[in-house]
C-alpha cells in the first residue's frame, strides 16, 4: 500500500484572520464554492429522477438507406489503370428525430455471398461476414470506420472488384423491454404476438385473477379435476382448460410461472435486407429504403444517453485541474500553518525568553519521556483505554488533552 504524504488540509485556521487580511477572500470563494457543489449536487439528482421517468409509447420510423457508389470502374476511366473499386453503405435516419442509427440497433451483420468473380471473400478467409454489435468496438473486424467511435450514422464497406455481388443485411433492433415472440397458444390469451417478459407474466396474472384460477374447480368436462391437497398453498393455481392445453397441467405453484413461459417464448426474428451491390452506377442511393417502425421509448432513450455521456463529461472534465488547484492550496495552506508556529515562536521567545525556554525546554522532555517509555508511557501502556481516562484537575491533568496530544506525537513518529 502507498502511502501519501501530501497534504490534504484545506482549511485555514481562525488564528490566521488578524495576521493575513485575505483570507477572508479565501473564505469567501469557499463558501462560494459550497454553494456551487451543493448546486450541482442538486441538479444531479434532478437528472437522475428524469432518467428514471418512465417513457410514454409512441412509434417512429427508422428509414434505412442501402446503397453503394462506385469508383474507377472500366466505364468511369479511359486508361484502366486504377484499381476499380465499391463501397456499400448501410445508413439509417430516424423520421423526426436526430438520434444516431447504431444507438436504435443492438446488432448490424452484412453477410458478402460467395461470388466465382471475388475469390478471396468467402468463408475459407473469414472476409465475408462483417459484424458490428454494441458496447463491442474493439470486437468489430472489417469495418470500414473508427471502431473507437460509440455511434454513428453508418457503415461504409470497401471492396475491390467491377463485378455485381449479392449481400445481405441484418439488423437487430434494440428495444425497451426486450420484447420476446410468443407462442400461437400463447398469443392467443394475451392478444399480442410479441410482449416483454414483464407483459406477458401481467397478462397470464391478469387471466388467472379473472378467472379466479386460485380457487380449485368444481367440475370440467375438458381437462382433468385439479383438487385441493395437504401441500398447496394461496399460491397454487388450478388451471383450466386453456391453461391445461398451455401448461399441460392440472395446477401448477405461481413462481413456477417463468419457467413454464420459457417454452412458449422465444427471440425475435431480425430484419433482413437482401440487396445486390450494381457496378454500373456511380450511386445508387434510394434504389433500397426501408421503413422500420421503432417505439419512440428506444428512441428518448437514446437521447437520454448522449446527454447523459455529455453531461459526465462536463461533470468530470475539470477535475484534474480541480485536484491540482487543491494540491496547492493544501500546500499553501500547509506553509502558513509552518509559518503561524515560526511566528508564535519567536513572538513567545521576544516576549519572555527565559520563561519561555522553560516552558519550551519542559514540553520537549516530555515528549522525550513518551518516545522513550519512560514513566509509564510505553506503546502498551498508550493502547488502554484507563491510561487516558486519568483526569485529575488538582494536579492538572487532562485525559483527552492527554490522548490527544500523546497519541498525535505517537503517529507522528510511527510509534503507533
């Protein structure tokens, strides 16, 4: 463990206001910056409770552009000197609103299908598949971007070649929850084909308070008679026909419910755009646009995000210059308590010099004695508790000026 020797005091003594007139400014930007901390402070937790306020439902589109341009290829140059070359861009712009493509994705894959005119991209060189998936930049290969970038609007992938290439492009929308895709006899009940876990736990909650499945059934013709026994409890539910044909069960424990789902749920399927990279254009922007409908919640939490990273960056971007400035000021303040007993020294030693060596000659044996252990002061006898609780005003003593006193010089010398 390292330890520091710096100093950490950032405060002036009072003693110090007579001699030295402006530290009252001192005290005054201190105060001042108490208020601006207890400012912050407050506005922090302000933006906490909004990033904590839930999002209201809407939807949006999210336009994706799929095209590429051209270069140097046998039509655009006389001479075929220079290599001919395609980029593929896949770009995305949010209707009404100005959030950064990636952050409305979780994932994006261009998948380059093998093709007899390219043969170094295909499997056997792993050049073929490029990834991009989030909180993961180091990971992305074969991007045609800084991967050190958190978002962005999007991909380019440059290849060599004057040869039309089938591609396809894959998109994992992010969402918020995580929405799953539910089973048919499942959809059935809740009405939906896609629900967050959360809804559709609610939704068989809600099914099971209508139907009062907490009770056991009278009577059914359609799946077997679920009856009371020793080991059930409020949680136990009886399942009725539809939940028998779900479940397979006659009754079933509540908490047991997720496991049951798991069946019955599984990951949404991805968007998939199949599109043909064509040489014979130096652009073909707007030959493939797709509308994607996105709740407007992954949107607000995508702004949310970039404020947020913005608003840490603010936060934190003066804190070097802080910690230096407090480093002096430690420093500084340091230097003045050095001086104020430099002063009081020679202040005492003008006055009365000889009761003043005295005295002074006194307290230095005494701090001898304790270093040394001599009458009773051995690091033993410092670690009681009853040493320091002998307070005697006759005979001038002090138990906390002792402990005090004593247990700094201690410290100060690693003694203790």
């Amino acid at each position: 463990m390292t330890i520091s020797h710096k100093p950490t005091d950032l405060t002036i003594p009072r003693a110090l206001d007579d001699l030295i007139p402006e530290v009252a400014l001192y005290r005054k930007l201190a105060a001042a910056e108490n208020k601006i901390d207890a400012f912050t402070q407050r506005k922090w937790l302000d933006l906490q409770e909004y990033l904590n306020k839930p999002l209201e439902p809407e939807t949006l589109l999210l336009r994706v552009y799929v095209y590429n341009t051209c270069e140097n290829q046998p039509w655009q140059q006389a001479d075929g000197t220079a290599a001919s070359k395609w980029t593929l861009r896949v770009e995305g712009r949010l209707v009404g609103g100005n959030a950064k493509f990636s952050l409305m994705l979780t994932g994006l894959t261009v998948d380059l299908m093998p093709n007899p005119n390219y043969p170094d991209i295909g499997p056997q060189n792993s050049n073929h598949i490029i990834e991009w998936h989030e909180n993961t930049p180091e990971s992305n290969t074969n991007v045609g971007l800084n991967a050190k970038l958190s978002a962005f609007d999007g991909l380019d992938i440059t290849r060599t070649g004057q040869h039309p290439i089938a591609c396809k492009v894959t998109l994992q929308l992010k969402e918020l929850p995580l929405k799953m895709k539910v089973s048919a006899p499942l959809a059935q009940i809740l009405g939906a084909p896609e629900m967050s876990q959360h809804g559709v736990i609610y939704g068989i909650w809600q099914y099971i308070q209508l139907h009062g499945l907490f009770l056991p059934p009278t009577q059914t013709d359609t799946h077997p008679v679920a009856t009371r026994e020793p080991g059930d409890d409020l949680r136990t539910v009886y399942c009725d026909a539809t939940l028998f044909s779900l479940f397979g069960l006659a009754k079933f424990k509540f908490p047991r419910l997720m496991e049951l789902l798991t069946p019955h749920l599984s990951p949404k399927e991805p968007i998939v755009i199949d599109y043909e990279v064509d040489v014979t254009k130096a652009s073909t922007l707007g030959s493939c646009v797709v509308d994607i409908p996105v709740e407007l919640s992954v949107y607000l939490a995508a702004v949310r995000a970039e404020q947020l990273e913005t608003i840490k960056h603010l936060y934190h971007v003066n804190d070097h210059a802080i910690m230096a400035l407090n480093n002096k000021i430690s420093t500084g303040v340091a230097v003045l308590n050095q001086s104020r007993a430099k002063q009081q020294f020679y202040a005492g030693l003008a006055e009365n010099p000889v009761d003043f060596l005295q005295d002074w000659y006194a307290s230095h044996c005494h701090n001898l004695k304790i270093l040394n252990g001599d009458e009773g002061f051995s690091e033993e006898t410092m670690r009681r508790a009853d040493f320091f609780a002998n307070t005697n005003e006759e005979k001038g003593l002090d138990g906390e000026a002792l402990l005090r006193d004593n247990v700094a010089l201690l410290f100060n010398t690693n003694r203790l």
